[in-house]
C-alpha cells in the first residue's frame, strides 16, 4: 500500500461508499447484492472499481481503509 494512502481521502460516490461499507462489515458479495437489490456481478464490479481507485491489493487493506476513515466501527 502506498504511504500517503491514510492521508488523502479519496472521492468516492455515495454507492461506493455504500458497497465499501457491507463489504468491510463482512457481507460476501452476494449478502451485498441482497441488501442493495442489485446483482452479484454489479457487486462485484463496483469492489473490483475500489480496490483500484483506492490501491488496495487485499481484503485486509480494503477493511483497514474503512476502519481508518471511519466508515466503520471496530
């Protein structure tokens, strides 16, 4: 992961804030899609989209973002 990555906080629309958020609190793609009414595919087109935008290369990285920008609570 880059080192400036916990200092700037990226853009993010409000329905990827939204997926980032269910994926973080440990719903599979799927649990997600169910929740949101959406497809699977779709799910797994916006995690695909985030682990790039915000350069994470692992679940665990994407968690800690989410943790780090309070998106979520420990």
């Amino acid at each position: 992961m880059q080192q400036g990555l916990f200092f700037m906080k990226k853009d993010l629309t409000p329905r990827e804030s939204e997926i980032l958020v269910l994926i973080a609190e440990g719903l599979s793609n799927r649990g997600a899609a169910e929740r949101l009414g959406i497809s699977v595919r779709t799910v797994e087109g916006y995690r695909a989209r985030l682990m790039i935008k915000l350069q994470l290369e692992n679940f665990g990285e994407l968690v800690r973002y989410a943790l780090r920008h309070f998106l979520i609570k420990p």
